[in-house]
C-alpha cells in the first residue's frame, strides 16, 4: 500500500465475505497483525487504516 509507512494489507476471503488485515514487520523479524475487518464496500475504511498506523506508533 502506497503512503502507509510499510504498513501491509492481508486479504482472506470466506466464500461470499472479504475480510483484511492490516499488518507490519516489528524490526525486520516478526510480523505484526494490527487489526482486521470485515469488508464491505470497495473503498478501505480510513479509520481501519488510521487505528493500523496507531497500533504501529
């Protein structure tokens, strides 16, 4: 993702239901999962993304 300071994005779909992850790597070596949710429209939730980028502070 362009403009998220390394912050990636995880896509799992469950039959019909598309659910995201936003995640990041904790100095190099572990793989921080932020937060996940439900999607339901095309366009990402800004708040999702702005509580990744807090949880990555």
């Amino acid at each position: 993702m362009t403009g998220t300071d390394g912050i990636w994005e995880v896509r799992v779909e469950v039959g019909s239901n598309i659910f995201k992850a936003f995640s990041f790597f904790d100095e190099g070596k572990l793989i921080v999962i932020a937060n996940a949710f439900q999607k339901k429209s095309q366009k990402t939730p800004k708040n999702e993304l702005e509580l990744a980028k807090k949880i990555k502070k």
